[in-house]
C-alpha cells in the first residue's frame, strides 16, 4: 500500500497493526537472540545475566524503541530525513547519516553468517550429523572461499528478493509466514532440549540468579546485548515507524515486539543451556564456549541425540528464518534511506543496495580463507566490521538520537506524537532514562567495547 507524505511523495506503509509488529519483531529477533543471547548468558551467570537483560530491556530498550518509531512516524522519513526535519546542523546530519550507514555495513557480513546456517541446514538434510559434529569442520567451511561464498550469494539473493516484492508484498508477508513459524519451532527444540536427562540444572541455572555468578561484566555484557537485540540504532525503526499509521498505538506495539525479543532469547537459552549441561555436564569450559556455541558445540550436542538429524534440521530451519526477517528489515532501512535521499525508484535503490551487499559481504567471505592475513586491530575482517558497527558506531547513533530529542525536538514533541495513539503509560520511565541514563548506558557500551578490543579488559 502507498500513500503521500507531507511532501505529496508516494510512500509504502504497512497494511496493518499486526503488520508492523511482525516486521519489527522479525528486525529484533535474529541471529542476536538465537546465537548471541544464549552464549552470553551461559557465560556471564545464567540467571543472574537474564534478570539484568529483562530490566534494561524494559527500560533503556524500551526507551529506544519509542523513540525511534516515534520520530519515523513524525517525520515520514528514514533516518537521515528524520534528523535533517528538525535541524540543519552539521551535528544533525551526522546523526542522520550514522544510523543510516550502520544497516549498510551490517547487512553484508550478517549475511555472510546467515549462509553459513543455510549451509548447515543444507547439510543436515543431506549429510551425517556425526561429520558435521567433527571438531574441524567448520573451520574447513569457512575456509574454503568457493563454498563461503556460494551459501552468502545464496542467503543475499534470498534476502533482496523479498526487498524488491515491496513492504507489504515483501517484508510484511514473509514476517507474517516466518515470525509465528519461527516460535513454533523454537517451542519444539527448546521442550526437546529440556527434557533431556541432566538438563534440568540447565534449566536451573539459566532462571535461577546466583549472586556468585554476577559480576560488573554481567552488567556490560546483557546492556550490548540488550542494545544488539532489539535492533536500537540501525535505522530500522525509524524506517517501520515512518510506514506506521498515525493511529498505530506505539506503545502496545513496542511492548509487543519486547516480548517477541524476550520471548525468543528465552527460548533459545532454554534450547542451548540445558543441552550444554546434559551432554556436556554443564561445565566452565563447557559455558565459556562463546561463538562457536552454535556452529561446533551444538552440532556435538545433536550428534549424541537419537534423533539428533531432524533436531539439526528444525534448529537451523529456525536459525533461517530468523536471520533473514533481521536482514531483510536492515536492508530495508538502506533502501529507503536511497529513495528519500537521492529520489531514487524502489527497483534502483535495491538494486544499489544489492551492489554494495555483495561487494562488502565477499571480502567478509574472503577474510577467513584467500583474505586471511588482512587483520585490522587484529581482527579477521567479519569481526572487524561487527566491532566497528555494534561496537563503536552503534552507541554513537543511539547517543544522536537521544540528543536530538533532548536539545532540539525537546521530549514534550514525542510524547505529543506518542500520545495521539498511544495511553503512554510508561512515560515516567521514558523521561527518566533519556534524561538521566541512556547517555551513561551508552558511554559503558563504548568504553567497554573499546576496551575489551584493545585487550583493556575482556567481555
């Protein structure tokens, strides 16, 4: 569906309230909830990690979340258009332009770890659970360049065919298929996972605190996580929110797309803790495992399972489907950054966003094989543009944005917006956190992150 902004410009939007959940829930709940989420929380106190991660997403999210929607819907413009609405300045600009670029350098690299779950779903269907388990064959996937790139080109050219179908023919339909589908999957491998024997003190230490198991870094690690998940500062919500409806209750749709996240972290731990503990006795070791969790240990896990074929195939089928609704909702926010910036038509803009997809994306590919001695701040080229995206201009956009509300639309102006569709009824906690903390929650994402990458400290 189209309709005229302010300008008279034709622009899509949702067809409808569910619509727009699904697409913003489908941004939030991607590799972050699925692969990320659980391997934080398995290392950095189980419980006590997931208390943190639940308060600061009710709160600093939830902040976030509003805010972004609220200045899309205002504005009727991604994210440069939005800052450039309010204020010419150099520093607006800026602010426009961070969130902008951010999905453009995150979309290729996502998408290169997005075909490595299709590779390993692929391989599920065709092959032996037992060689997939084997110890080295992930680094031998990833180290073949014709093989990295052949499942990359795969997932992209997945991910900008439902781009160019539009929002509602596109990115709307696939959520709406993928998102209820995505739940009942991860339903049936988290029950799976959990009633395995031994599991239960998985389950125990996932949802019980234990104050011996928290520390400052408990706190660092679930605010980036916090801050990765629920896709703060990529543009995309000023993207969806400027496709929202003025009647749209924001505030109903944010607490619906809070609980879609939260939902799923849930059940990804639920799906990887306890089979930490049950086929590898819940170890420190065994927690500490980080990344890999998901591409070595787990594949382990299923390969001691009787049915271990058909969980590796549900699981990666999960994985897909979650990995594309996050790539397709950042691709979109590049496109229609393109067609507001330059005019450009909905065909040209993908097209342009599909050059740079691929450009960027091989040299990720090429940076574990033929590229493999190019290593900025020591880091193969995937993490480094993972690091300079999440970990350093990610906290500078949310900055942006929560200095724009505060010294130029001032936050009388959102809550005049929010409120036109929305009760509000989390406005106290709103104006406390952007007045008093998301400026600090922001400075601890950076100075950590930066940290942790000059060896400062370890997260």
């Amino acid at each position: 569906m189209d309709k005229s902004d302010a300008a008279g410009v034709k622009r899509s939007s949702f067809s409808g309230k569910i619509g727009y959940v699904l697409a913003a829930a489908g941004s939030a709940v991607g590799l972050g909830n699925i692969w990320r989420f659980p391997y934080l929380a398995a290392k950095y106190g189980g419980g006590s990690f997931l208390v943190v991660y639940l308060v600061l997403t009710l709160t600093f999210g939830y902040t976030m979340i509003m805010s972004e929607s609220a200045l899309g819907r205002m504005t009727r413009k991604s994210p440069v258009g939005a800052f450039k609405h309010f204020s010419s300045s150099k520093a607006s600009k800026f602010g426009g332009w961070i969130n902008a670029i951010i999905p453009l350098l995150i979309v290729p690299y996502y998408s290169v770890i997005g075909g490595w779950v299709f590779k390993y779903l692929f391989d599920y269907i065709t092959g032996d659970p037992q060689i997939i388990a084997g110890e080295e064959y992930f680094s031998g996937f990833i180290g073949n360049a014709g093989s990295v790139v052949f499942w990359f080109v795969l997932f992209a050219a997945a991910t900008m065919t439902i781009i160019f179908a539009g929002v509602e023919n596109g990115v709307e339909k696939v959520s709406k298929l993928m998102m209820p589908i995505l739940i009942v999957l991860a339903v049936i491998v988290a029950s799976y996972s959990v009633t395995r024997p031994g599991a239960i003190e998985g389950v125990k230490y996932f949802f019980i605190p234990n104050i011996h198991n928290f520390s400052w870094m408990t706190v660092v690690a679930a605010l980036g996580q916090m801050f990765y998940s629920l896709s703060i500062a990529m543009g995309i919500l000023y993207t969806f929110g400027s496709y929202m409806k003025k009647d749209f209750d924001i505030e109903k749709a944010t607490g619906q797309v809070e609980l879609f996240d939260t939902g799923i972290a849930i059940l990804a731990g639920l799906m990887i803790i306890p089979a930490v503990f049950a086929f590898s006795g819940g170890t420190p070791e065994a927690l500490g495992k980080g990344p890999s969790l998901m591409f070595v240990t787990l594949p382990q896990v299923f390969a001691s399972m009787g049915a271990g074929k058909g969980a590796g195939i549900v699981f990666f089928m999960l994985v897909l489907f979650a990995a594309l609704t996050s790539s397709v909702a950042l691709a979109e926010s590049c496109v229609s950054t393109f067609q507001d910036e330059f005019k450009w038509s909905r065909n040209k803009a993908a097209g342009f966003m599909l050059v740079v997809l691929l450009g960027l994306g091989l040299l990720s590919c090429l940076g574990f094989n033929l590229l493999s001695g190019v290593t900025p701040l020591g880091m193969d080229i995937l993490s480094f543009f993972d690091f300079m995206t999440n970990s350093v201009m990610m906290p500078v956009a949310a900055a942006s944005t929560c200095l724009l509300i505060l010294h130029v639309t001032k936050i009388e102006t959102i809550e005049d917006e929010i409120r036109q569709s929305s009760a509000f009824k989390r406005y106290t906690v709103y104006r406390f956190v952007l007045k008093y903390l998301a400026i600090l929650f922001l400075a601890v994402i950076l100075l950590s992150s930066v940290a942790d990458a000059l060896g400062i400290i370890k997260i």
